[in-house]
C-alpha cells in the first residue's frame, strides 16, 4: 500500500489507461471507419486530390473532411497494425507459449478500429498531464487537489466514452491547444506556442473556437512584433502540412474542411440553444428564422457579441492569466451551445478551462462535475452503445432532451454572468481606490 502511495501519480494513470482499454475493443463507431477508409486510401491512392476525390467506402462522409495532421495519424496506425501482426508472427514461431489463435484476432477489422483509437486515448492521458502540470503552477502546495483535478480527467466518462469507445479524436486538439497554452503562460517559448495552437488546428477545426481569446493574450504577453513574426512561422508549418494535398491549403481548409465537417443541420445531437428553438425536426442551418435571417448567421452574430464582450473584459483586465481560462470555457461554451451544426462530443472542448479555472475557485469544481455529467449524458444519447433499456428510451426522449439543454443554457448564463459581475466588481473596486 505504501509503494502505490509513493507511486500514486504512476498508478492514476495506469488505472486511467486500463480502464480505456477494457472498452476499446467492444465497439466503433462509424466516424472511425472513415478514418481507417482515409488512411487505406492515402496509402494507395497518395495525398493528390485526397480531398477532391471520393473515398473508396463511403460511411458518413463522400470524400475526407479532416484536416493533414489527423490523416497523418490514422495513416501512422494503419502501418503500425501489420507491423504489430509481424512481430507478434515472428514471436508465435520462435516462442511456443505464445497462442497462436491470437494473430487470428490480430488481422480483424476490430482491431485496427482499436488502433485508431489509441492517439485519443493518449490525448486523453496527455491533457491528465497537462492539468497537472497547471495544478503545479496555480496550486504549488496543495497535492491533494493536484491528484483529484488529474482524477478528474483520467476517470471522466465523457473523455473515456468519446474516445476509447466512440473512438472520437477531440481529444487530440484540447490536448495542443492546452500545450500551447502552458508554454504561452509559464515559458517565453512562443513559437513553440503558436506551433501547437497551429497543430491543433491541423488535427480538427474546432479549435478555431479558442482563437480569438488565445491571440488576445498572445499579444498582451509577447506584443505585435512577435505576433507577427510568429503569424508568419505558422503559416508557413500550415501550408506545409497540406503540401503533399494541394497547392491551395486555404481554400481546402475552408470548402473541404471547415464546411464540410457537421451535417447542414441546426443541431446535430448537440443538446443547446437550438434545440429549445427547433427541436430535431432536421431543419437546415441555412433555413430562415427570425426576419428571414438563417439560423446560422443568428448562430453567429450571438457568439460573435459574447467573443467581442470577452475580449474587452480580458484588455481591461488586471488578472488576465486566471481570467484567460474562464474565458476560454466561456468561448467555446458559447459555441457550443449557440453555433448551428453543432455535435455532442463538442460538448468536451470547454471542460478542461473550467477544471484549470476550478483550482483557486474551487467553487467551479461542482460545475465541472456536473457538466461533464451532462457532456456523457449527451455523448451517450447519441450513440447509445451499450443500449440499456428503459434508461435509453428515457434518454432518447424529446422531454428529456429540452430538460439538459435548459440546464446547459442556465450553467452557460450563470457561470458567464457571474464572470462577468466579478470582473466589473474589481474594476469599480480599483476606481473607488
């Protein structure tokens, strides 16, 4: 007992691993057959018109819609699953304790859909580290809240259902868009910074999100010259990760990519705003809803105000390293729940500014609770896999489902408000001084 607690760090991570791989092998998703499709095609198509050109087996998608660095992983994992059938060949010839009826398995479908799985899995334990690298910075001497905060992410349901069994990557760009972050806030490395920001961004657009609030504080700390320089550097690694694709990465990332990523719909199991508006009647995002304005400008104009309000609370702010982190949960909280198209497992990308933000207020704790809660109720819905009845049938409801989105809409005001209220309390406070 005395070795797990010297070791506890060692061993919350190795719980957090088992635990992911005891489901990896129960079931996929279809998300995760286009991304074995993509790689097959990359290898024996190569990356010339790859995302012009219809894939070999279509599922949900006719043609790729994720950005390089994503097919670049899937195409990494493609080639480690025959390398893994070699060696473990070569072992069952020369070892006779090896079963041999394993490499039967080996050569399944199933598992190469549980090798695609892996990079998320390794996010999921990345950001673990991650936030316990922030729990060192904000809360040096408290240990006890460093291990429940890693705890919190390692066993949280909402990040094992989305990757280990959904076999979903977003966790693949929150754990870059996290790094960038810890190297913005506690080094002067800032292209290594921008770098993985940038990263993230070649893994999955939605980390477009955070954008606006992390230029704000990139500028406030390393001002305009290098912003610019550093503007530079990344658009260049841009440009030459989608090299081999195309000569025109931009306009790819925006038809190919970015427009091309959720289904044309008002929601897309995302349990929002939209959802208390339109319901699930498949209602186009380009439909018309109030003046005849579609429902996706609507989208846009509500979190372009709430992006626009926390700019200008963080330029005037005296704290802006501890309001950096709530105001990055509140950006993409908004995105979540007021952008059109938006999908459940969005639902993950605010979490872990929440829980960064929780370690001096530790009222937000609770939040975080409840909200990944909420994220695995909405995660589950919509891919009902293990189906248990009648908590399904309960869940799949129209009731229920206008229920959590006025809990999501409630958390969103009431956390955002009060944000908000403190920080105009410390600005009246300092002018009355």
């Amino acid at each position: 007992m005395s070795f797990i607690k010297k070791h506890l760090l060692f061993f919350l991570f190795l719980l957090g691993l088992i635990l992911r791989l005891l489901i990896i092998f129960y079931d996929y998703s279809w998300d995760v057959n286009n991304h074995m499709v993509w790689a097959k095609d990359f290898l024996t198509r190569g990356p010339q018109n790859f995302y012009e050109t219809q894939s070999s087996n279509v599922f949900a998608t006719l043609t790729p819609n994720y950005p390089p660095l994503a097919v670049f992983i899937f195409v990494v994992m493609r080639l480690i699953n025959p390398l893994i059938h070699n060696i473990y060949w070569w072992l069952n010839l020369n070892i006779p304790l090896i079963p041999s009826g394993l490499i039967f398995f080996l050569e399944k479908l199933v598992f190469l859909a549980a090798l695609m799985k892996v990079p998320a899995i390794l996010a999921d334990l990345g950001i673990a580290f991650l936030i316990f690298l922030f729990a060192k910075k904000i809360i040096p001497k408290d240990k006890k809240n460093q291990i429940i905060a890693i705890s919190l992410i390692l066993f949280n349901p909402a990040f094992i259902f989305n990757s280990a069994l959904w076999g979903q990557i977003d966790s693949i760009p929150i754990f870059f868009v996290l790094l960038s972050i810890y190297f913005l806030l506690y080094t002067k490395r800032s292209v290594i910074s921008a770098t993985m920001f940038t990263l993230a961004l070649l893994v999955k657009p939605t980390a477009i999100i955070f954008l606006p609030v992390f230029i704000i504080v990139f500028i406030n700390k390393f001002g305009i010259k290098k912003s610019i320089i550093n503007l530079f550097i990344t658009n260049i690694i841009f440009c030459l990760f989608f090299l081999p694709f195309t000569f025109s990465p931009y306009k790819t990332y925006l038809n190919k990519i970015l427009a091309a990523q959720s289904l044309p719909y008002v929601t897309n199991g995302a349990l929002n705003f939209w959802v208390l508006i339109a319901g699930f009647r498949g209602i186009k995002d380009v439909a018309p809803f109030l003046l005849n304005i579609p429902y996706r400008y609507f989208g846009y104009f509500i979190v372009g105000l709430i992006n626009i309000f926390i700019i200008l609370c963080l330029i005037k702010s005296k704290k802006i390293t501890e309001d950096f982190f709530m105001a990055l949960f509140i950006a993409s909280f908004a995105a979540f729940l007021f952008l059109t198209k938006m999908h459940e497992r969005y639902s993950l990308l605010p979490l872990v500014f929440l829980l960064v933000y929780s370690f001096k207020k530790t009222k937000f704790t609770g939040w975080f609770i409840i909200l990944s809660i909420v994220s695995f109720i909405n995660h589950y819905r919509n891919w009902v896999v293990p189906r248990i009845e009648p908590v399904t049938k309960i869940l799949e409801s129209l009731p229920f489902a206008y229920i959590v989105s006025v809990i999501n809409v409630f958390i969103f005001l009431y956390l955002s408000g009060s944000f908000f209220l403190s920080i105009l309390s410390r600005r009246r406070a300092l002018t009355t001084k």
